[in-house]
C-alpha cells in the first residue's frame, strides 16, 4: 500500500450559469480556480447550450435544486471566498441572496446581464432584484453596460464610472469594480471603488476579440486570491493581470472569436523549467563549438523566454554573462530567471510583434560578422539609434522597446538577426532571434563558421 500524501488547498465555490461551449460560465470559473491552485465548488444554477458563436437554448434549474446544491457545498467544505455569474432569473438572484445571508465568507458577485455574443443571459425584469445580494457581498464587478443597467448612469469615462460605483456602493456592498474592457481606448482602465477610496487598473488593451469568458475569469480569479488570503486590492489587481494574459494568449476554438485562455499563466510556470534546460543547451553547444568570435566586449548572453512570459522575471539567461577566455567561452554563472536585462527586454519586446520568438542571443557586429550575414542571406533587420526620440534615449528599456519595433513591426518576413550599430559608448550588436532552442544555436554556429572561416 502506498501511503496517501494528501494536498491541502483553499476552497472556492462558483454559482453560475453552464457554458456547454466551455470557455465561460462553471467551465471558465473551475478551470481559473484550479489554474490559482484553488479547490473549485460549483452549485449550477442554468445550462446553456453555447458556443464561441452564441447562445442557443438556455435552460434555468428550479431553485430547489439550487438550494440543495449550495446547502451540500456549504454544509461540508470551509469554503474560503464565493463568487456569481449566470443568475438567469428573479428566483435564482432571491435565492442566492437568501443563502449569501449566513455566508462567513467573501463573495463577489459578477452581475452577468448579456454574453459577449449579445444574448440574453438575464430577465431583464430581474435587474433590479440584485440589490439585496449585492448588499450582502464584498465586491460587485459589472463592466460599464452593467453599471448603467444599476444605477442608471450612463459610463463613458473615469468620472461616470465613479459615480456609478458610488451609487452601487447604496446597495451596501464593499466595493465595486467597474470594468473599463468595453470603453473604447488603448488603455483598459478598471476602477475599483469603496467607501471613500478610488483606486484604477490599468492594462494595454490587446487587440482582439476572443474575449468570451473574461468577466467569468475575473470574477473567479478575485474569487480564488480571496479564497487563498489575499487582501481585496491585492486580489483585485492579482486578477486583472492574470486576465490580460489569459486575452493576450487566448484559445483559438471554434469558429467564432475564441476564449480567454484560463490556464496561461499556471502553463507558464511549468515551463519555467524547461525553459532555463533550453537555454543551458544552446550555451553548452557554444562552449563545445567555442565561438569566441562572436562574443562582443560586453559578454554574450542567451536569453529564453517561458511561452507566455510578459516580463524579464519570466526570462532564463546566463548569470554573468558569457564571456571569452583563454581556453574558449564560459558562461561565468549559472542559468537563472531574471539575469538578463537588455536582450531580454529586447526578446519581450519583440514578442509584441513576433510572440512565437522564444530565445535570443546578442553576437559581436563588425564588418566580419556584416559579411557573414550577408553570405548567409537571413532576413536582417537594422535600427539606429540616432534614429530614435530623445525621451526614449533616456533608458535602456524603452531603447530596446523602440528598436525591437523598428525590427519587428509591420513586417511580412520577421527578421532572424537584428543589427544595432551602436553608439558613442554603445558597442555594435546584433541579435539573432529563435522559435526554439536548436534554431537558434544552429544559426549561431553557422554565424561563427562564416565569420571564422
Ligand atoms: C453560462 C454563461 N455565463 C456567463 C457568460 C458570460 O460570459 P461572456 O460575457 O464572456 O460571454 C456566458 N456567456 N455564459
């Protein structure tokens, strides 16, 4: 017999509609609780019959079995945080609310009106009956349609998402959460609003439309951090960076636009692994080659990026660089996430715009390594930094930023090497760039033999 190991993990409990299309509803919410590390309750209170294109049949549970359902998860499991979705009807909102009325723990309440495709997924004489639950929840999360709905304020801006927030707030809830994802605006602003505070959330807004299963996502992501003891704003902006991903990366299925992609960020950290083993490979095939030629003055470093990563935390370089000694190249520590600055942030930056770019290495440029890539005919791109505005000169970051988009931007064929000529103080550079490991070390030792040939 194998002794058990049993884990231990905090409770959530979703009450909200079935997606049969399983990018929203109970599916979007087990599957973001699960991807928090979070033990995922369900009490189901409709079943739709839904696709990435819509909603075609709907069907709401008698509230009886509502009832049994939240009386059998409450009944056994501490529950540490609740959250609603898809309450349908009238019936359903009373009855939730009579059973939020003993909860001892945060519940958050997503005011689900109308699906992403346009249908219906509420009466809409049931709008108003969401007053006495919202009065016995922590946060209320409508986006701006929904927070009209409420309040009657028309939300086109910071200001009238306020004063709508405010005005939720009457019905005694903690907090509310107007989310800005339908304003128009290159910025997504969510603002959070309680008694006496204001606080906003902002995001790039990134441009597409799979965004079936955000609101879900959200509301079950804050679930989860509350469930696992975050404090409400730290749980609120957990959750909006964890839904940025999931719509950056989102799942393409279906014919229609797709669904958030709940699972990025727990994928991305398995990967993390695998990705620093990526990069230690690529630098023990060039201590094995020695390509000493190709190492500028600053060190040489590869950097690999984790599938979904979005920061320099979320990249795996050398230590210490990679630097030439008398008996060939030596990484001089370690691989390690975090340890590259410049050519990580030039990776991340051209990801923007090539986000299948995994690894990347800076090589020494000269006129022997411009031959080189010249006999090799790669697709190379050149930015120059005489070039780029002056309030961008001013840091590093946004001088990586700047020029991988000089590179990458708008182009058919995506550049496999980069050339930055340099400047005073600023030694010439290119980088190659790679989908993969082995791509990217091929192409290096092909650089070195033509330069050393
Ligand atoms: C069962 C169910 N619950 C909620 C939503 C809203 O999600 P979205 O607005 O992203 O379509 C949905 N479509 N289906």
């Amino acid at each position: 017999m194998r002794t058990p190991a049993p884990d231990s993990r905090p409770v959530a409990l979703t009450i909200a509609g079935s997606d049969s299309g399983g990018g929203a509803g109970i599916q979007a919410d087990l599957a973001t609780m699960a991807a928090h590390g979070v033990f995922g309750t369900s009490a189901i209170t409709a079943v739709t019959a839904q696709n990435t294109r819509g909603v075609s049949s709907s069907h709401v549970l008698p509230t009886d079995e509502i009832d049994a359902q939240l009386e059998a998860v409450t009944d056994d499991f501490a529950i540490g945080a609740a959250k609603t979705g898809m309450l349908a009807t009238t019936d359903v909102i009373e009855t939730v609310a009579e059973h939020a009325r003993t909860f001892t723990f945060p519940l958050v309440v997503d005011p689900v009106m109308v699906a992403t495709s346009g249908d219906r997924l509420l009466e809409p004489d049931a709008e108003r009956a969401y007053e006495e639950l919202l009065g016995r929840a922590t946060l209320a999360t409508p986006n701006t349609d929904e927070a009209e709905v409420l309040t009657d304020i028309a939300v086109t801006d910071d200001e009238s998402a306020v004063a709508a927030g405010e005005a939720i707030l009457e019905t005694g809830v903690d907090a509310v959460l107007v989310k800005g994802g339908h304003l128009p605006g290159e910025t997504v602003r969510d603002i959070l609003v309680t008694d006496g505070s204001v606080r906003t959330f902002e995001h790039p807004r990134v441009g597409t439309e799979a965004t079936h299963g955000s609101g879900c996502t959200l509301g079950s992501a804050i679930a989860a951090r509350l469930a696992a003891g975050d404090p409400l704003e730290t749980a609120v902006e957990g959750a909006t960076e964890f839904l940025e991903r999931a719509v950056r990366y989102y799942y393409d299925v279906g014919e229609g636009h797709g669904a958030v992609n709940h699972m990025v960020s727990l994928r991305n950290e398995a990967a993390r692994e695998r990705t620093a083993e990526d990069v230690q490979a690529v630098v023990d095939r060039f201590v094995e080659a020695d390509v000493s030629a190709l190492v500028p003055e600053v060190g040489m470093n590869v950097v690999g990026a984790t599938p979904y990563a979005d920061s320099v935390a979320e990249t795996a370089a050398v230590e210490g660089r990679i630097t030439r000694t008398l008996s060939g190249v030596q990484p001089n520590r370690g691989v390690r996430f975090g340890a590259s600055s410049h050519v990580a942030r030039f990776l991340l930056s051209a990801r923007e715009f090539a986000p299948d770019l995994r690894v990347a290495v800076n090589c020494r440029f000269d006129a022997a390594v411009e031959d080189a890539l010249e006999a090799l005919a790669w697709p190379v791109a050149e930015y120059d930094r005489d070039r780029q505005p002056d309030e961008i000169r001013e840091t590093a970051d946004s001088t990586m930023g700047w020029g991988a988009r000089q590179a990458f931007a708008d182009r058919d064929e995506p550049p496999v090497a980069v050339v930055d000529r340099g400047a005073v103080g600023k030694e010439a550079l290119v980088k190659l760039v790679a989908d993969d490991p082995e791509t990217l070390a091929d192409r290096t030792l092909a650089l070195d033999r033509e330069v050393t040939e």
